[in-house]
C-alpha cells in the first residue's frame, strides 16, 4: 500500500489547485483520476475573468491548445421569452474558451502532483490518524493510505457518497445535455455564450459557438426527455433568433448536475479526515459557471491541509473557517439582495438592464420572475431569502447548514 500524505480524487480543476497549494507546500500528493488522460469533461469552457486570474497567476499563460475556436468570450448573452436580449460584457474584458480536456491536463501537470490515471476510487476507512482509500485500477484493486482525502470529484461525488451514503437522496438532481450542429445561419454573436431565461424551455437553456459548430444545450430536472427537449429549443432558436442548424451531429452528451447546494448555502465539506472541494462540495456560480469556484475552493482545501498540520487542529475546523470566503463569494451570486444592491457578478446585469427603455425593464423582470417560479417546486425561495436576510446580519452564511 503507497502512503503518502494527500490523495486527491479526480484530475479536475478543484484538484489541480489543490495540489498546487500542498505540492508547494512540500506534502507528497497523488491525485487518482477514472479515466485516461487527457480526459474529456462536458463542459462550455467559458471562463470567468476571476477563473481566469487564477489560473495564470498559479499555473502561468495558457498554451494553445488548452482553448477552444473562438478562443475567447466576451461576456454573456441573456435572452427572454419577451424577445428582449442583453449583451454583457465580463469585467475585465475577454476570457479563454477553454477545451477542458487539455486545460484541465495542463493544470494538473502544472500542479507538480503525482497523478495516476484509470484509477478508479472505490471507498475509503477513516482510521482517525489516517485514512485509507480503495481504489481500482485496469480492474485490480490498489490502496493507498494518507493523513488527508480530497475529494475533487465533481457533482457526483463518489467521495460524498462514501462519507454521507445518504446525501445524494436528499438533493434534487438534474440532467444537462448539449448537441452539436454545423451550422447554415446563426445570427447569435459567436463572442458571447448565450442563455435563455425561458421556463417554457427548461431550466437551464443554452448555446454558443465552438470549433465551428453551434452547441445547442438544455438542462432539467432528471427523468424529462433529453431528444424532446432539445428539438424544442432547436425549434425555438430557428423560429425566434433565425437560427438555421444542420441535424445534430452523433456526439452529444450529457450528465447529472448538483444545482441547488449554493443557492441554499447547503454546501458539504467531508467529514474527519476526509474533504470535498469543488462541485463536488456543491460550489455553482450563476448561469452554472463552476470553475472559478472550483479553482478557488479547491485551493482552499489545500491550504486548510497545510494550516491544519502546521497549527496541529482538526483539518475540518480549518477548512471550514477558511472556505467561509468562497461560500460568500458563491451564494452571493444568487443572493437577490446583493443582486439588487451589490455587483456578486463578473459581468454588470443591473447596467445593461438601465440601458434598456423602461418598457423592456419591466418586460425583463416580468420574464425573470416567470423564470424563478420555474424552480419552485424545490422549496429553495424561503431558504434563499432567509440567507439573503441572515447575510447582513452575521456577515455571511450560518455553518450549521453545511454537511
Ligand atoms: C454542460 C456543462 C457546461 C458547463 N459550462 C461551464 C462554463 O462554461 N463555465 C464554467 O465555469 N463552468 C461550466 N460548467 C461547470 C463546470 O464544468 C464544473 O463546475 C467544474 O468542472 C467543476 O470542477 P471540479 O474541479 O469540481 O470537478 P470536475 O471538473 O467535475 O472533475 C471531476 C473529476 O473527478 C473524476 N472522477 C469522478 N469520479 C471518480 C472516481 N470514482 N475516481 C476517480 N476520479 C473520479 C472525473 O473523471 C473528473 O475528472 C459546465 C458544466 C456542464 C455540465
């Protein structure tokens, strides 16, 4: 069995930061990762200009082939039932569109960690001192045993799982799924990812330019029709915007999304020995932007580890003092009352709302609020409210919500 002081699970973003803050730190670090890598991860690549600063002041310029045809974006594009639409340029200026499979490599080479690849995480024991992690690998099992356990591992958690068998019951899960057209017409500026605030639609509905192609994605809550779904939206965007697309290529995909934990402030740390970080924590930004947060948190948890050890504490207590700050920054962006009164996003919402004629202001938040009714058969209003109000209050978000 390979002891070393870290294991980080999955090869992911949240794990490259982290990695980079315990490699420099001096802790020996092996990160596991399911699949091969390179490794493909569905994803849009657009970049928040927060995401952005991180990467290049931990792992340096970006090469070539860690982004995606355009490279970069310039903002996002809200779009409404109303036909009203608004351009919104990221603060800052253009971000990378990155290519995930390869940005995420880069990242993780960068980190300095070791990495094995194809290695499957199976379960863990936390022994109190240490914690040992079952994993497998070309179908054998493999152990290694370490003094901490990150879990980097996405919306799906294998780690969450091990550590709280229930969790994945009590949240509810949804399904995003894009295709992939070559495209006749598009009159949807290619500069800027666009979303539809459309409850006809779906929950999270959207499009954008990639490689020459246009993604046409839409997102639900899960057991709903992926096919069905998206030839509405396909329908919608040619009868509204003009959008004329060729049928879609063989390579959609799809997966399950964790929506829901940081509009609540329902995040889930781990337990002993044992972190999450990441997605897998439940850090989401608005419009699903989960790799600045990832970025971030996952740095965190790396720091934590080395805080905990210097200071001789429970690195549980560590890292939740610490990610209070990240937790801040996430739930925020969906907090109504920093949205009303603050700036939480990258991109200025209330100054392109102002530049609309009074009509279209009215139409916009009309068309919102059809939107948010969409989401309330999860029960989530009352509780964002209430850590709207609390947030003044303590200064942030109660820790007794967190797993
Ligand atoms: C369709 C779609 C579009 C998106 N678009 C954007 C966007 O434009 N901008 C943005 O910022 N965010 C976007 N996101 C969200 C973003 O992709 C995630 O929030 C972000 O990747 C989370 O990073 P992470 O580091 O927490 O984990 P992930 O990137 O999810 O990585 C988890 C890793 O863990 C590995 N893993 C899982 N199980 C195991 C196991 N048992 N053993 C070992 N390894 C395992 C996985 O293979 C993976 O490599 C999008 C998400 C989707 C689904």
């Amino acid at each position: 069995m390979r002891s070393v002081d870290v294991v980080i699970v999955g090869a992911s973003l949240a794990a490259a930061a982290a990695a980079k803050r315990l490699v420099d730190a001096g802790l020996e670090t092996i990160v596991i990762e399911r699949k091969e890598l390179p490794r493909h991860k569905i994803c849009s690549g657009i970049l928040s200009p927060r995401g952005h600063r991180f990467l290049l002041e931990n792992f340096g310029p970006l090469p070539s082939e860690t982004v995606h045809q355009p490279t970069s974006c310039r903002g996002v594009t809200f779009h409404f039932p109303s036909m009203v639409s608004m351009p919104m340029d990221f603060f800052g200026g253009s971000t990378p569109h990155l290519h995930r499979k390869y940005s995420d490599h880069w990242a993780i080479q960068r980190s300095g960690a070791e990495v094995h690849d194809r290695t499957s995480f199976a379960g863990l024991e936390d022994k109190g001192d240490h914690v040992v992690v079952q994993a497998s690998r070309n179908g054998e099992p493999v152990e290694y045993r370490a003094r901490q356990v990150i879990g980097a591992d996405g919306p799906s958690s294998p780690v969450v799982r091990a550590v709280y068998p229930g969790y994945a019951k009590q949240i509810p899960w949804f399904f995003v799924g894009q295709k992939f057209h070559d495209i006749i017409d598009c009159p949807l500026s290619a500069d800027y990812f666009h979303f539809w605030f459309h409850p006809g639609l779906g929950h999270y509905t959207w499009s954008h330019a990639r490689d020459g192609r246009q993604i046409v994605g839409v997102g639900f809550k899960r057991g709903d029709n992926f096919a069905r779904k998206h030839e509405v939206v396909q329908r919608y965007l040619e009868e509204k915007h003009g959008v004329r697309l060729q049928p879609a290529a063989d390579d959609h995909e799809g997966c399950a999304e964790n929506f829901g934990p940081s509009l609540i402030n329902r995040y889930v740390f781990g337990k002993g020995n044992v972190l999450a970080t990441g997605q897998a924590a439940g850090f989401l930004n608005m419009i699903g932007e989960g790799m600045s947060c990832a970025l971030h948190s996952g740095a965190i948890s790396g720091e934590a580890v080395v805080e905990a050890r210097r200071r001789n504490r429970p690195v549980q207590e560590v890292y939740r003092r610490m990610i209070a700050s990240e937790v801040r920054r996430c739930t925020d962006q969906w907090n109504p009352l920093k949205i009303a009164f603050d700036k939480p996003h990258e991109a200025d919402f209330p100054a392109a709302l102002m530049q609309l004629g009074w009509r279209d202001r009215a139409k916009v938040l009309r068309d919102m609020w059809r939107f948010i009714v969409l989401f309330k058969e999860f029960n989530w209003g009352r509780q964002i409210v209430s850590g709207a109000l609390q947030r003044p209050v303590i200064g942030g978000y109660s820790m007794q919500r967190w797993l």
